[in-house]
C-alpha cells in the first residue's frame, strides 16, 4: 500500500486536499467567523499535550462524562450532534456555547451566561485561531485551562445547512417563578447530550414526533411543574409555580424542632425564620412572601450555632447520607453496626464531661466508642467498652454541614498499635452502599457515598424520675423509686436508700454514701428535697456504691410483670396512705422501678415508712386485732375499733388496718 506523506496528511488535516471517500471526515477549516452560528472545532496545536499536532488533532465535543467541564476532546471526531457548537458574535467578541447551553469562558469550564472571549486569525494560511485566554487540551479528554492564546491553535468547520437539515433542533427554556435547571431526554431520536440547560439545545432526527412523556426535569421543592413543547417554534418548556402554602408547612415543621442539632431558641435564624412564616401568612405579593420565606428557611438551615447534646437526654444516633439515606446505630449484632431498621435502633443517654460527650447503651450500659476498622482499636472495634475510660468514652460532637447534623469523633487506634499521630483520633463515617464503618480522620467529610453526618433525635426514656409528693411519711416530702441498667450519679437534692434487712418487723433504709454512684440494675429508693423531678446521669469517674444485701428488687431496662415468688411490694399511696403494698401477681411495675422483697412466712399486706432518721425504719403494719396492746389514730386519741384501711399506732408502729 502506497504511503501518504507527511506534508499530505498535513493538508488533509487543514481541509487543502481530499482524502479517499471511504475515510474523507466532513470538516472545512473556514479563514474567518463573520457570523453567529453552528461549527464543529478542533485543536491542531497544544502547549499542554504535545501529542497534539495538524497531523493529529484534538476535536471538541459535547462531554457529558465529566461532570466539571462541558468541553470534551476526542482523537476522532463525532458523527453526531455532539460535535456541534455554537458560535455567538458580538459586537466586538465572542462566546462559545456548548449544545447543552453551558457556554466557554476563558478556561473553558461551564458558565450560566455568554462569555465574552477573544477569536483570533492566528495563521491565515493554516487557518488556524488563538481562543480565549487559555483554551487548551488537558490531556485526560477536557479542554481545559493551560497554555495560552499565543500558542495553542485551533480551527473551525461551519455546519452545513445541508448537515443541519438532518435535525429537528429544539431550544430549551425554563421560566415561571424559577429559571434555572436542566431538561434530559434519552429516546434515541435525540444526537446530541441527554441533558440541555436553559438556552442550549436537542437535535432530534428530522420528522421525530415529540411527547411530553419523552422529557423530565428535576423536582424543585414547593414548587409546581409544567413540561411542554411548542412544535412550532421548536421550543422546550418547563415552567415553576411557586406553592407558597407548602414551603409555610416545611417551615413550620423545621423550626418546631429544638432538640439538638437545631438553632438555638434564641438564634438570630429563627427569629426571622418565624417571622418569614407570619408574614406569609399575611397580605402581600406572594412571589416576594415565597422568596423571603425561602431566604429565611435557608439561612435556617444553614446555621452552625446549634443546641448540642444535653446531660440525661436520650438519643437514637441516625447517620444521614446527601441522598437522604438513613442509617441507625444498633447492636443487634453484639457489635456496633449501622442497620436501616430503626425498630433496631439503640438508644443512648447522654453526659457531658468536660466538653466531651459520653453516650451510654441504655439496654446494657454499655460505652459507645468509635467502631473501628479490621478490629483496630479498643474492645476489638466492636464499638463499645463495658467500663468507663476516659481515653475511648470521652467523644467530640462538633456541628456537621448537613442541616441538624453533628460530627462525632473519638479515639481509634490504640498506643500499641503505634498509628500516625494524627490518625489517632477520627470520626465515625459509614458508607452509604452497605452501612459499614469506615476510617477518617476529617472533622466534617459528606460525599455522595460516605458521610460523617448524624442526627441525634431526642427519644423517651425514663431517666428522669417523677416524684410522689406525700404527707404521711415523717421527714420526706418527694418520694420515688428508680433502677437503671446503667450506673448513675444521685442528683443535688436527692438522697438515694437502699434497704440492708427486712423482716416481718422491721425493714432498715440506708442512706447511699455521698459522692458514691447508683449501680446498674440496683433497686432504690430516692427523697428530694430541691423538685418534683430529677434526671439521672450516667456515672463516670464515681465509684458505684456497695449495697451488698440490697431487698430492693429492680425493673432496670424493662417492664417487670410480677410473678408469685418475687414477693413484691410496691410503693402506692391507698386511700392516701403512703407505702409499699403487696404487688399482685400478674400485674405490670414500670421500666426502671424499684420494688421490696419480703419473703417472710406471715408477711404482712403492707409495710409502711418512717424517714425521721438517718437510719429509716420501714416498720411492719399489723393487725390491729393480733393483741391486746392500745390502738391509737394519727391524732394520738386511742381507739377502740378499727375502720378497715385506716392508718393507725400500735406498740409505736404504724399499721393499716384490714
């Protein structure tokens, strides 16, 4: 086979000589653009790529493959559409406009509006042009930004009308309350880019008969949406109505949260969040109430001065990916894992301790930690320690990009495993794919298939203790009982009990040595002097108290149905009477209660209280009828007949009479 010449190949590249039909690609280097209109281009000259040569040049295409330039460059040229574009002269420069709309600025990246550029005859003779400031081949497929006018060259092919009479060409336009977005169409009619923004372009097979159905466009929140098409004038149209109505409903629900998380009550966006939705609901110009209200709950959501995590309160801790996709931390597994089944979700109290956050399993009281990778780590990685150490407990929650989100980091290597410094601590990050943990060492790191983005929603849990006001038990005012499957501190105020014997005649309370902590799944009794509530914390650094002997039974972490050989007494109030009644059997004590055991032959129905001393009897209440001692009522007149369910004093006890 005879060999073309270099010098040949040269002149085939810049249109001077004609290669065979079964090879000839239809491009004409023109000597001038004197007019606005469609072109196919090409770089012949680089300063980046010095692949790039008159004998092998770089055609420009519509790229929709890199989603940070529009400008694509290929080794061949396109048969299709795609090898358009449009060429805008003004008055003294020009723009260069992509078919899907997006135009060239200097460097060629993707702009919303006409850029004015230079297009310069840099060779007559090779009909060659400098563009811009810096139009160039970045070697990966992209015109990109390096090099310079003065030295990479380029040349232009007009598109025929020939050529062009082969496509329906429809423009694209969006307007109503909002003019920005996109339209894509994927039905084979279409030669050029799927997807074409405001101004750009489809180029359909001449004859194809269009529907609706063969486009869409994105959903814009509370916003209607109307796609038509306008055969005539070749158009593409969609058009946004403003709902005013539904962005109100979304403000409102958004400022009712003020939980952690959200702005402050006192903040600056919610104040003019609030007043966004009055003055929506009010007279005026509904396009400005919906642009101000949008503005407002932006700018709401934006905030990064937020309610942190509080000390009692309980959390599920829900890590949020961009596209919405939720997953909770559980240990059904016997390990942290991040499962979508939010029936699986565990629920954790909070502490604060120096600027720390400590999170506590409120099932097993168990420490939350960062879930490590491979095994690193404490405990195995498996996310959790069963006693409190500062080094792993102590987490950062720092506020996340993501509305009502937060960072939250501790350690992740130990000191044997002689990690890099720096990578000693880490947030946790799971992937939104399968819900694994990863590893990251960034303070906030959202991408489209990890984040570090949780949400804390604020849950029930009955840590906080409601007390029983009384006025028949001497020395206490509030009274309650509590257990937890967690240790916890006894708050100011309150005086925690437990009871050391019980027997048919006497029952001893003792007081809980101060400074010593509740232990996990203890039964106690609890006095207050400050309120009619107190929340308990999970215990830290405080030593658990020894109540060794303990014959308070507990409901820590769940609902105790009492069975007949617990010889349960529950603390009531009967006919105003104050204390601790025989439970029945079958029926239902509460998450996190205390309850007295008294498995005595002859136990008595009831035992009643007396907290007048620092050791407190709870003193058996007995029949008034089992001897021949005086019987007295509250007032200290003696009796001589008893009412059944009364409260009286035989032999210096208190007993109610049945």
């Amino acid at each position: 086979m005879k060999k073309i010449s270099t010098l040949a190949l040269a002149l085939i590249a810049m249109g001077s000589l004609s290669m065979p039909a079964s090879a000839q690609v239809n491009f004409e280097p023109v000597s001038s653009i004197d007019a606005s209109g469609w072109y196919q281009m090409r770089q012949v000259k680089s300063v980046q790529n010095s692949a790039v040569t008159s004998e092998s040049p770089k055609y420009v295409f519509s790229n929709e493959t890199k989603g940070y330039s529009w400008f694509g460059t290929s080794d061949t040229q396109k048969q299709d559409a795609t090898a358009f574009i449009y060429i805008d002269k003004g008055a003294v420069d020009y723009g260069i406009q992509n078919i899907n709309g997006k135009w060239g600025k200097s460097k060629a990246e993707a702009t919303d509006t006409r850029s004015g550029m230079s297009i310069n005859v840099a060779s007559a003779e090779d009909k060659t042009f400098t563009v811009g400031n810096y139009w160039d081949d970045y070697k990966t497929g992209i015109m990109g930004g390096f090099g310079s006018s003065n030295t990479a060259r380029f040349q232009f092919s007009k598109v025929s009308e020939e050529t062009l009479s082969k496509y329906d060409v429809y423009t694209v336009e969006i307007n109503g309350d909002i003019t920005t977005g996109s339209v894509t169409s994927n039905i084979d009619a279409n030669k050029g880019t799927k997807t074409v923004y405001p101004g750009g372009s489809f180029f359909f097979t001449t004859g194809t008969k269009l529907e609706v159905s063969n486009f869409t466009a994105p959903d814009v929140a509370n916003c209607n949406k109307v796609i038509s098409i306008d055969t005539d004038n070749k158009k593409v149209s969609v058009t946004y109505t403003y709902q005013l109505a539904a962005l109100v409903e979304q403000a409102k629900e958004a400022i009712s949260h003020t939980s952690a998380g959200y702005p402050l009550e006192s903040s600056e966006s919610r104040t003019n969040l609030q007043n966004a939705i009055d003055a929506a609901n009010g007279t005026g110009d509904d396009q400005m109430k919906f642009t101000k209200l949008n503005d407002a709950l932006t700018a709401y959501k934006k905030d990064q001065v937020v309610k942190m995590p509080e000390n009692g309160k309980v959390y599920v801790l829900t890590n949020v990916q961009l596209d919405g996709t939720c997953y909770h931390f559980s240990y059904s597994t016997g390990r942290l894992a991040a499962v979508k089944d939010k029936a699986k979700a565990a629920k954790f109290v909070c502490r604060v301790v120096n600027g720390k956050y400590v999170f506590v399993n409120v099932e097993d009281g168990k420490y939350l930690v960062v879930a490590a990778m491979n095994g690193s780590g404490t405990n195995s990685g498996k996310g959790f320690i069963s006693e409190y150490n500062a080094s792993w407990a102590d987490l950062t929650v720092s506020k996340n990009s993501l509305y009502s989100c937060f960072n939250i980091g501790g350690r992740r290597f130990t000191d044997a495993e002689k990690k890099d410094p720096n990578q000693q601590f880490g947030n946790f990050i799971i992937n939104k794919k399968d819900g694994t943990f990863n590893g990251i060492d960034k303070d906030n790191y959202n991408k489209t298939d990890h984040t570090t983005a949780f949400r804390l929603e604020e849950v029930t849990y009955p840590n906080t203790v409601t007390f029983n006001t009384v006025n028949d038990v001497e020395g206490v005012s509030h009274l309650a009982t509590f257990s937890a499957p967690f240790a916890t501190v006894v708050p100011e105020g309150v005086t925690a009990y437990y009871v050391s014997t019980a027997d048919n005649t006497k029952a001893t309370m003792k007081a809980i040595e101060a400074g010593k902590a509740i232990p996990a799944n203890a039964g106690v009794i609890l006095t207050s002097t400050t309120g009619t509530e107190a929340t308990m914390i999970p215990a830290t650094t405080e030593t658990a108290a020894d109540l060794t002997g303990n014959k308070l039974g507990n409901s820590a972490g769940a609902a105790k149905t009492i069975a007949a050989d617990d010889h349960a007494y529950i603390l009531s109030a009967v006919d105003g009477q104050t204390a601790f009644y025989k439970g029945k059997v079958g029926t239902t004590l509460g998450m996190n209660k205390a309850y007295l055991t008294l498995n005595e032959a002859g136990a008595p129905e009831a035992i009643s209280m007396n907290f007048g001393g620092n050791v407190t009897g709870i003193n058996q209440i007995v029949n008034a009828e089992q001897n021949n001692a005086p019987v007295y009522d509250l007032t200290g007149r003696r009796v001589v007949r008893t009412v059944k369910g009364g409260l009286y004093i035989k032999g210096g006890n208190k007993f109610i009479a049945r």
